[in-house]
C-alpha cells in the first residue's frame, strides 16, 4: 500500500473532487513496514515456549498457510516445538449444529480453568472455508471463555480436504502444547467424516447430544456412536431433565450393543446442563477416571505412538494421491475413462491400468 | 518337467538305488504339452458366453494370476465380458466363523436353482493364503450345490492384501455374470475389514448370526450390522427356535437405532434354519422386495455406478501406495522417520516431507 486508497463515504460523494489526505504517507509506510516485519521460527518458538499467545497464533497461522515457501519454516517452528508437546490430555468434543457445543465447551473449558487448567479450544471444520466459519468462527459465542487469561480458542483452519484441514490442526495441537495448554479441546461438527480425522488425534472422544421427543437415537451417524467414550445429553436443564433421564437410559442399552474397546474402557453416559453448570464437573471427573485406566494400562501411550504412525502415513498416501489426481494429463484422462467405465466399455481395473501407465511413464 | 520327479513314497525308501522310471518320458511330454496349450482371450470369451464353467474357471484364473505377463490377456477377456455382465443381483453374506455360513449357502443356493436361477459363489478371505483357504476352501462343505449344474463355487482368491483380493473378485464377478449366472452370492468371514470390501461390490448385504445365550448382540464389529440391509438368524430350529426369536426382537430394535439407509430400505431381520429350511425362502423374498424398491427408485442403478467409480479409485490409490512403499530406499528411511516420530524427535508430517522429496526427486 503505497498511497491510502479513497474510501467511499458520505464525506466523499462527488466524484472529480480531490480529497486531502487524512494519513501521513510517513505513517502509513511506517505501519507496514512493522507489520511485515516476519518473526522468524527462533523467535516463534521462544514466544511459544514463553506462554506467549501472539506468537502462537502466528505460528498456527504459519503452519496453516498454503504458501510452500512458508512449509519449511513452519515445519522448523513444529520440530522444536515436539520435545516440549505430548503432555496433555486431548479431548475430542462432536454433536450435530443446535446441541449446544460452544456453550457447553464454554461452561467446560471454565470449569477447568478453575482448576488450574489451560485450556486450549481447536476445531475440525473442513466446510467452513465454505461457511466461512460454522463452527468456531464466531469467538463471542464463548465471550467468557475468550477473555479467560487460561484459554486459547482458535477457529477451524480453511481447507478444501479434510485432510489438510486435519493435518493443520493436529500441528496447531503440538504448538498448543508447547505453549503450555495442558487440555486441548477439538471441536468437530457431528455432520461427516470429520469424526474419525479428529478421533485419530485425541486421548478421549465425547459425543453430546440432546434429549429429544423419543427420538434420541436418531440421525447417529456411522461408528460416531462407536468412538464415543462419553455421551454427554446436554440441555438437562427444567423441563428436559425428565427427558434427558430417559435417553441417558437409552443409550446405556445401545452403548452395550458394541463390542468391549481396546482401551479397556466401559463408554459412559452423562447428563448436563450447560446452563445451570449440572453435571459439568462430572465430566472431568469421568475423563480423569479414563486417563487413569488407560494411563495404568499402557494404552494411554500405545494409541498416542499408534496416531503418529497414522499421521506419517495418512500424509504420505495424501500426497501421493493428491500428486496423481493434480496432474493434468491425468485428469483429463480419468474423466475419459471414468466415462467409458460409467458406460461398461471399460473394467474399473482397466480403466486405472491405463492412467498408472500414464503416470508412471 | 523335464523328467519325472522322485517321489517320497514307501516304494522308495532306500537313498542310493534308483527307481526304474515307471511312466515313459513320451507320455509325460504329451501331457505336458496339452496342458500347456492356454486357450486365447477369445477362446475364453468364447467360453464364457456360451455358459461353459471350465472356460469360468480358466478365466478366474487367470485374472487372479499375479504374473504380470497375464496381465494384459485377462484385462482383454473382463473387457471383452463387459457388455454381457451387469445382469445379476449381488448378494454380499457375512457372518463370524461357526454361524452356519456354508449350510445357509447351500440351502439358499439350492433354493435359487429349483426356481431356476442360476447361482455363482465367490468368496473374499484375505486370510486364506495363510490359512490355505478358511471359507470355500473345502467345496465338500457344499456337496449338494456344487454338483448342481446351475451353481458355480469358486475359493477366495489369495492374496497379501485385501485390496488384491477384492479386485480379483471384483472381476470373478463379471466373468460369471457373462457366464450366465444370474445371482452371484460373495462370502465373507465376519472379522475384518473385508466387509466394506464386498459391501462396495454387491447390491445387498446379508449378516448371518445365531442366536446365543442373551449375549446376541455382543461381538458385532464396527458398522457391519450399519451396512446389512438383512439379519438373518440361523439355526433356528428344534431348541433354539425361542432364543432366536428373542434375537430377532433384539436386533429388530438395535437396526432402529441407525439412520435411514440412502436406499431407502427400512432392514429387516429374521429367522432361518438351514436344516429344515424354514425361512429360506423369505430371504429370497425379502431380497426380492429389496430389488423392486431400489430398482424403482433408481438406487440400485446409481449404487452400481457408484461402485464402479469407487473401484477405479481404489485401484489407482492403491498402485499408487504399492509403488511407493515397495522402494527399497523408501521402506528403509520410512523405518528410521518412524523411530524418530516414536520419540518425538519429527512430527509425522515433517518425516512424511522427507519421505516424499525423496520419492519425487
């Protein structure tokens, strides 16, 4: 910005009228010159590691952005943050729009940074480069948490997959860590596949929901009930509270239906009223008797290795998909084949014999 | 074969004093030769489309063929079967070890040619070329179906991967429809992951399950009771035909509590004893009813085209993975990136950038 641009205002309606200059030239450079002045990794991680939220913030911002020039700082910047990660507890929180997530993660994260905690609010939402940010986007949904000097909230990083946007987060995780979040909170929008992503990135995985008119059940997705460690009913608050005790009934019958978990670990259901704060405090009391279940069992640490190794893998197929399908060559003639194969002229295994041909010549 | 081979056998015990040779070298050449003769693509074609089962089997076999040098031919051959496959219903069954698979199979499968059809039985089992083929393997277990002459059974293809598997019969699929058989039933054992293998290549899903002793509804492994658009309970008859109604009660309310199916079917459950045949024909009805629905409302069109795309994808995704991981320099700074992210010294994504530079250099 060499020059401030003309704003259209009521104060500048006539066009062919030159307006004075409200800003200084000397001011304005003097601005950007500060403002594109880069930290660079040595001084991100030093903030980082200092508890600074600023240069954590640039430094998720760094890890998130889709410059390639800017992936080998980032990766830097993540490399010397590890040593100082993995010492927290990662909570995975999902629940379908209108069962009250950011309120109950608001009377939650408050609840721990009562206790002493700090916590950290991330989220996996790939739609919201789309929605522009439908889970998370608007901080003042949680104007108490926000302000809390022991709580960092951060919005779903943009992406067109969820797999970069998951990538993202679970490096926003380790940052988070290093600054010394020891409760990292993912939120995730129960509509997709997010679920699994954000699964594969926590210690433990709450499933909210609301007791409904006898259709508690309903509209579960596929395994989300599975994963779940923790079914919280939230909104079990005056006149719910009956209807909450019944579906806390139901799903305990329906958490029995899935076979016994690798952890060990006997899924709960608990009610909750974000409102009256009823039941919050259980909830840490139930994540706290898991932590020492699997803490004693090994599996704690087991499913950490377990997720990295998920992680190492799930970006080198990501990557190497993502180089096949990008080229252009190959596009072109995948929607070729994709056709003949729509019209039985050409087996599936066919059709991807000539493209791997293609490519790997 | 050059020259007879010495065989172990009691007439010759002694090392050291040779055998005379007991079958001519002239015979043996003869018969080598004739073996050797491999019929063309279009002799196989040929085959297959006039409902020969030995050109069926010559042609399995050879697109399960892992020799890349057959590669080629066999794609000619599925290309070739193309236009006269697709005619069929597909009929996916799963169920643990020791539900009665192979009896249901054999009743059903006899049920379906007395009314005149014609019936394929193939088999996914990943695990069969270590345990030398746990389903299908022995066809004696379907005496009466496989001296039918309007059924077919064919083994699981082996194979390291399940991937591999699947594919192969992905494609024994369409070389028995151009056969002429027009039900084609896929196997599988009910520990995996091959579910959502054959669940992605047929048109329906049946889960077998027996009825226990109030614990029917443990061991259910992670969506293959979402995907069955049919429970059936075996074994039932004489003792068992009160517990098993129990069971249908249970499962009917535990397939209440997932979301509606895309297709629009609401799944059902019941009863069968392959022993007595009763129910038998109500599964051939209900799948019946299955067919008419999705036929009308175009789901069974769309979910073929969907599957076809899927398998496309999935075997280039696939080539793509075997490519890289099969790099000898690749495996070996795979193994050393994994040791360092165990120990925090690389996050997953840095050692995957690694990996993948050194891959695309």
């Amino acid at each position: 910005m060499d020059k401030p641009k003309a704003h259209k205002t009521a104060l500048h309606e006539v066009d062919g009228i030159d307006q004075p200059e409200s800003i200084s030239k000397a001011s304005i450079e003097h601005v950007t010159r500060l403002r594109k002045k880069q930290p660079t990794a040595q001084e991100l991680v030093n903030g980082i590691l200092n508890g600074d939220k600023t240069a954590l913030s640039r430094a998720i911002t760094l890890v998130e952005s889709t410059n390639p020039s800017h992936l080998e700082k980032a990766n830097d910047v993540i490399n010397q943050c590890l040593p100082h990660a993995d010492k927290s507890v990662r909570i995975g929180i999902t629940g379908v729009p209108g069962v009250g997530k950011s309120t109950f993660i608001e009377a939650f994260g408050k609840h721990l940074t009562s206790l002493g905690r700090k916590v950290a609010v991330l989220a996996v939402d790939p739609s919201s480069s789309l929605s522009h940010g439908s889970i998370l986007g608007d901080k003042t949904r949680m104007e108490e948490l926000v302000k809390d000097e022991n709580a960092y909230i951060r919005p779903s990083a943009s992406g067109d997959t969820l797999g970069g946007v998951a990538r993202k987060t679970r490096e926003a995780i380790i940052l988070c860590e290093a600054c010394g979040f020891d409760t990292i909170i993912i939120e995730t929008v129960g509509v997709g596949q997010s679920e699994t992503a954000v699964h594969s990135m926590v210690d433990f995985f709450l499933l909210l929901k609301i007791a409904g008119a006898g259709d508690e059940l309903q509209g579960i997705k596929r395994g989300i009930m599975e994963m779940a460690d923790l079914i919280v009913i939230n909104k079990a608050d005056g006149d719910n509270i009956k209807k909450a005790k019944l579906a806390k009934t139901e799903f305990n019958r329906a958490l029995h239906l899935f076979p016994p978990k690798n952890s060990g670990w006997q899924p709960k259901v608990t009610t909750c009223s974000a409102i009256t704060h009823d039941g919050v405090a259980d909830v840490w009391e139930t994540i706290n008797e898991y932590l020492k279940l699997t803490q004693e069992n090994g599996f704690f640490g087991f499913r950490r290795s377990e997720q990295n190794s998920y992680w190492l893998t799930e970006t080198i197929n990501e990557q190497l998909k993502n180089n096949f399908y990008t080229r252009e060559d190959i596009a072109a003639l995948l929607e070729q084949n994709k056709k003949a194969v729509q019209n039985n002229e050409l087996s599936p295994f066919a059709a991807a014999q000539v493209l791997l041909e293609k490519y790997f010549k």
